[in-house]
C-alpha cells in the first residue's frame, strides 16, 4: 500500500497546477460537457462525469441515448493515457466539427492527439503504452494513470466548488434518488 501511494504521490505533485488552473475555467464556462475514455480510464471518468452533475454542470457521457450534440461553448473532456487511439481522435474530430473546445489528459504530452486540442492536463504515470519498462510501476498495466486521474479529478472537484460558488446542500440536493 505504501509503495503505490508513494508512486501515486509523485504522479500527482508532477502535474502543472496552471494545467489544472485552466481546464477548470474551460468547465466552469462550459454551457454543456460530454466526457469519454476508454476501459479502466472510462471509469474514472465517469465518476467525475458524476461529480460534474452535483456542481450543476450539464454533463453526458459520450455514447449515452440522450448525449446531444456537441456545439460551440460546450466542451468535450477526454482522455486517452497512451496518447493516441483511434476511437478518440475520431471523437475529438466529431466535437471540434460541431464547435465544441477539447480538454484533454494523457500521459503522452507529445502525441499527436495533444497537438489538435484547446487544453492538455498532462498525468506522467504509466499506461499500457509503457508498462514494459525495466523501471515500470508496482501497479499493473494503465493503473497507475488511472488511479492518478482519481486523485486529479477530486481535487478539481474541491477547486470547481469554490470557484462555481457551491453550497454543500445543493451539491448533495442533486444527488440521485434512485440508489
């Protein structure tokens, strides 16, 4: 346990707070969001999707039977640890089409996804893109990113609450009903 919290701490105190800074504007601003990943990463995701909802946001997950359209002041959230994968360059290509500004969280900085973006948050931990190395995490596979993307999400939640001015009963007063 120690050993991976250890390594989650170092993915975490290497991430730009000015990156953060900035995509919490862009969801501030954003009239709607959509957010998508792929496998364990689409989890993560999810639950700040979920998040998201309790501040007041207008979120939907890419995919769902009532996700509407990506337009101009929406913003599409997505995150693709390895950099580069097919399905979500086709994403991006489809929101950017419709007007919607991209933020983005990899662990690639270099990849050509990052390149056609508005805004990056980059997450250096391993993904499955890396999980080879001699030197490679305790965790299996992508975990480490992925348990990374936790740890940023709820902390942009704790920012998102202050600057969007929310009150923890109407946080919770948006929380479903139906558990």
């Amino acid at each position: 346990m120690q050993t991976v919290l250890a390594e989650l701490r170092t993915v975490a105190e290497g991430i730009d707070p000015l990156q953060v800074e900035t995509a919490c504007q862009m969801i501030a601003d954003a009239r709607r969001i959509m957010l998508y990943g792929c496998g364990r990463e689409g989890l993560q995701i999810q639950g700040f999707a979920m998040r998201l909802h309790h501040l007041g946001k207008l979120v939907s997950m890419q995919g769902d039977m009532a996700a509407p359209p990506m337009m101009p002041g929406d913003l599409f959230i997505v995150s693709a640890g390895p950099g580069s994968l097919a399905t979500v360059s086709a994403l991006i290509g489809q929101a950017k089409a419709g007007g919607a500004s991209i933020l983005f969280l990899t662990a690639q900085a270099h990849s050509q996804t990052a390149k056609i973006v508005d805004h990056t948050i980059l997450v250096t931990a391993q993904t499955m893109a890396n999980d080879q190395k001699k030197d490679a995490s305790t965790l299996p596979m992508g975990s480490l990113y992925e348990g990374a993307l936790f740890v940023l999400f709820e902390a942009m939640i704790l920012k998102l609450i202050v600057d969007l001015d929310e009150a923890p009963g109407s946080i919770r007063a948006r929380h479903t009903n139906m558990e």
